[in-house]
C-alpha cells in the first residue's frame, strides 16, 4: 500500500507551481499589536499636550515684550512719521526752554513712555506746543533719570528708535507701557493668590489602556494547578474617576475608583484519541477579570513654564469579579469551571501602586494629564491552600479634569 | 535557493516565518500534495484551490506539528486530505450512509502493485467522488474504516459497501483492459 502511495507521489503531474505558491497565504512575523496602540495613544497625547500647550491661554499674564515691530503696518509708521516730523518743526519753531527740559515719563521697569506727543498731550490735557517733547533725544535723557528712580529698571530694556516709532502706532499698547509696574505686579500676585486658593480641589475622568502580568503561586504543597505559561494577558482597558486636593508645597492627596476589565488568552490543543485516530482539539480560550478597585494616594507636583510633573504613590482595595474562567489543570485536562471559580472568584487585593504623569492645565479650569501607573496586590482573600492569582496592572492613562 | 540539512531543520525556519524555508517546504511536497489531491478531485482547477488551502493551513499550523508522532509528509498529507474531503462534503458530495449490501462486501483483492500508478490513476478517475475518495482513504492512504468512518461522519458499514462498489467497478474495468490486451497481443 505504502508503495502504491509512493507511486502516486511521484507521478509527474504538470501544474501551475507558481499560481498556487502565490495563492497560499503565507504567515509573516506577526508584530505585536499592542505596542503599535502604544504607540498611536502616546501618539495622541503628545499632539494633544502639544496643542494645549500653544494655543491655551495662561491664567497669568506674562512679562514679555510684546512683539510690535511685526504687527505694526509701513503705512502707518510713515504716517507716524510725518507727524513726528511736522511735531518737531512745530517745537522748533515755538522753542520754549522750559518744555525743552522736561524730562518724558518712563515706565519704571525701563519701558519709555511710547505715547506720542500728541496722545499724551491730549490725556494731560494740554497741547503739543506746551509739552514740546523731543522724540529723538526722549530715550538718551530719560536713562540716567530712570535708573536713579528705578533700581530695577536697566538700560538693557530701552528699544531703538524705530521700535519706539512702531510701538507708538499701538494705541492699546501705549495704554499698558504707561501703566506702573508696581501696579501690573500687584494685580499679577493677586491673580496667583486667587488661583491657587480657588483651585485647590479637583476632580478628573481618566481613561486607561495597558497590559497586565498574571501571578499564579500555591502556597500549598500541591503543583500549582492554574499555569502560567498558558495564560498569555492582552490589552486591558480601564476607567476611572479621582478627585485630588492640593496640600501645602504642592503635595497633594488623591482618591480615585474604577473599573477595569483585564483579558487573558489561553491558546492550547488536547490530543484526543477516538477509536484508532487521534484528534486534536486546539482551544483558544478567554479568561475576563473585571475588576474594581478604589485607592488613596499622596503625591507631590512640579511645576514647570507650561506644564505641571505630577508623582504619585499610594494603596488601594481592587474586587476581582470573573465573568469567564477556562483553564488547564495539567496539559491534558481542562479545569471544570466550579473548581477555579471557587479559587480566587470575588477574591479581594490590597494594592500598592505608583504613578508618573505629566499635565497641562488649560484656561482657568481644566487640566489634561497623561502618565504610567503600575500595581503590585497582595492577594488577601484566597485560602492558604487554594492557588492564588494576582494581577500586576501597567498601564498608561489620559486624563482630562477640571478644577474648582 | 537555501537547503536545509533535516526536516526538523526545515520546520524550525518555517516556524521563525523565513520565506525561504517556506518556499522550500513548498517545493518539496507540493508534487505529492498534488496527486495526493488529484485523486479525490480529478479536476486540476479544484486541485490548485485545495493545495492552496492546504498549504496555508501547514503553515498556518507548522506550529502544533509534533515529529514524534510521525513524519512531516504524512502530517501535511493528512491536512490536504482533510482539506480535499471538506471541499467533496462542499460540493455536495455528502457521504450517506448505506444499508448493508453482503453481495458486495465480498470481494477478492485487487493487484495494484502490478499496475502502472498512470493507469490506475485513469481508474480511479472513472469512479465517482464517494466511491473514489473511501477507494482512496481505505486502499491508497492506509486508513483503516473506523477512521474513514470519523472522518466522513458515516458508519463503518457504509464506508465498507463505498469500498467495495468501488473495488467490484474497478475489478470490472481491469478485467475488461486486460482482456483488451490479450486480444490485441
């Protein structure tokens, strides 16, 4: 028979080789999935952090030189121009020594006065003839007085003459170079004190996505009867809610409860032995955990120009509620559902856990945050005798909060 | 193109998804598979579809093939016999069970070792696809009726009379060529 057989395979059937090699689908290094959603969510986060931290408008103002000279117009400085120069015939012309010797008024941090004679003439409610104020010469004479009255102020600050002129055609920036520093200070520190007394609460949505290491130990003297090495975590997702009060010196004190549902895959095959032919039987089996857990964690933040460092430490209770269980007692045998339930179904964890994010807060309310967290529990319900299963949770989280 | 010292060798670089082992899996078995093939279906076209199924289910599973339990032909063998005998049931080939015809359960053997594998190939091709594929499982793979029993789901009887018919057709149409023979000789 096994000649027969032989003959056959060695018939020289003609056929189409290539057609059928390029027919066959051919299994390829198989990536791993997990680490491209890794990938596009941190992906996601960094364009969000991104966008918030260009386009979100700061609860403090800043204490930077407005840029001017590119938003100011050519028409309009020529026109400037032309009325500086008129201006200054007019002054020739009138030539009244003791508006010669007025001294123009500088803001004290060393921003000149950029107004305009005729503006400011017209808030003083006198004419430009009575000031007679040299825009040319206003910068060189207004120094040594500005530093003599100013210790802050520096020379360093004064612009050139063209900046000045470009300055001047902005109305509503001549408005804020004249007020006083001490008074743009004062309102600043107000704004701080307000921020941080009204903000210290505050209450956010997050979201999680990770893996987890599944733990099977028997504290017994039996084998242990849940494998490990068959059961293979999957992507675990994750929601939760935390509300978070900051202490003293940025030091803060958080609660958070979610839900979190782990998968595991057991992917096996049995040989089984019906009459004189032997089956395999390949399983692919789901093993869900949903879990829910509540912590309490203490944590101190950092801040940064435009974002905030957030770490963060703490313990927490986690229910383990199995909705499907299928494992293998040994290779051959599958474990009756009863008998693994009873082993850790419901079980209870006490969980250390650590966080590392970084955050963005965005108008005077909201924050986004993103960072990793790990878990490491300790098993509490489970009899000495019965094998334990633990969850080790990684993962990393988006979170969006608001303050209040 | 790249040789591989052992089958074991081969597998192991197929398993690490090396295209070049595939294809040289590929090459090596695909003739066999073929006329393995070719007798359930007797049509070309039906047996490249299979082969391509076939051979994409070896890959898919190289992973659970075990070589102490037997050798790499015979186990890609048996996918493609699988994979040919699931395209008959497809196709409306079901195999029925048969009532017990004593008649034609008795049958005296057939010497196909004398026979050119061309000729009985021709034979085979005259049977129809229930008769020829037990013909096959039974005289040609070595399975015994139990097993074609399991895996057409029919009972061993019915496996037994398919064979038989197919035997009493065949002992016919040899008889009828050797006596063509005799006559022109």
């Amino acid at each position: 028979m096994k000649n027969l057989s032989d003959k056959f395979d060695r018939l020289p059937q003609e056929f189409d080789r290539e057609a059928i090699w390029e027919g066959i689908k051919k299994p390829k290094r198989q990536s791993n999935y997990s680490f491209y959603l890794w990938g596009i969510f941190l992906c996601i986060s960094s364009a969000a952090l991104f966008f918030l931290f260009n386009h979100s408008n700061n609860i403090i103002p800043k204490h930077e030189e407005p840029s001017t000279t590119k938003q100011v117009k050519a028409p309009e400085i020529k026109t400037l121009f032309k009325a500086q120069e008129e201006e200054q015939n007019a002054l020739v012309e009138s030539s009244s020594p003791q508006k010669s010797d007025d001294a123009p008024a500088v803001v004290p941090s060393g921003r000149t006065n950029k107004k305009s004679g005729a503006e400011k003439n017209a808030i003083a409610g006198t004419s430009p003839g009575e000031t007679g104020i040299d825009l040319f010469e206003k910068i060189t004479r207004a120094e040594p007085q500005d530093k003599a009255n100013h210790p802050k102020a520096h020379p360093g600050t004064f612009l050139s003459k063209d900046t000045e002129y470009e300055i001047e055609a902005l109305p509503s920036l001549s408005i804020y170079l004249n007020s006083s520093e001490e008074k743009t200070w004062s309102i600043q520190n107000e704004k701080i004190t307000v921020e941080r007394k009204g903000t210290r609460q505050s209450l956010a949505f997050r979201a999680t996505i990770g893996t987890h290491f599944s733990d099977f130990s028997s504290s017994g003297k039996e084998e242990p009867a849940l494998r490990n090495d068959l059961e293979k975590p999957q992507l675990d997702f994750g929601l939760s809610f935390r509300y978070e009060y900051i202490l003293r010196q940025n030091f803060m004190l958080s609660a958070s409860a979610g839900y979190h549902l782990y998968k595991d895959k057991i992917a096996t095959a049995q040989i089984r032995k019906s009459g004189n032919q032997f089956e395999r039987v390949d399983y692919k089996l789901y093993n869900h955990y949903h879990v829910f857990s509540g912590q309490v964690e203490l944590g101190k933040r950092f801040y940064q120009r435009a974002f905030f460092w957030d770490v963060q430490g703490g313990v927490g209770l986690k229910f383990h509620q199995v909705s499907e269980l299928n494992y293998f007692v040994s290779e051959k045998e599958l474990a009756s559902m009863e008998q693994v339930k009873n082993a850790y179904q419901n079980s209870a964890d006490v969980f250390f856990t650590t966080q590392a994010a970084i955050g963005k807060h965005f108008g005077n309310r909201y924050f986004i945050r993103t960072g990793s967290q790990i878990n490491a529990g300790i098993d509490l319900t489970s009899p000495q005798a019965v094998n334990r299963h633990r969850i080790i949770p990684i993962n990393i989280f988006v979170e969006l909060g608001m303050r209040f | 193109m790249q040789k591989f010292e052992s089958e074991k060798e081969l597998v192991l670089a197929c398993l690490k998804y090396k295209p070049a082992a595939q294809r040289a899996l590929y090459d090596q078995y695909v003739q066999a598979m073929y006329n393995t093939v070719y007798r359930y279906t007797c049509n070309h076209h039906d047996t490249q579809d299979i082969l391509q199924n076939g051979f994409t289910r070896v890959f898919k599973y190289l992973k659970n093939y075990n070589d102490e339990k037997g050798g790499l032909l015979t186990w890609i063998r048996k996918i493609h016999i699988r994979c040919a005998l699931d395209f008959l049931k497809k196709n409306q080939n079901c195999f029925e069970n048969i009532g017990d015809t004593p008649a034609l359960l008795v049958i005296s053997p057939v010497a196909y070792e004398n026979l050119e594998a061309e000729y009985i190939l021709e034979l085979i091709e005259g049977l129809n696809p229930r008769d020829r594929a037990i013909f096959n499982l039974h005289q040609i793979e070595g399975y015994s009726h139990e097993e074609i029993a399991d895996l057409l789901s029919i009972n061993i009887n019915s496996s037994r009379v398919y064979l038989a018919r197919a035997k009493k057709i065949l002992r016919e149409k040899i008889t009828a060529y050797q006596a063509q023979l005799s006559f022109v000789q």
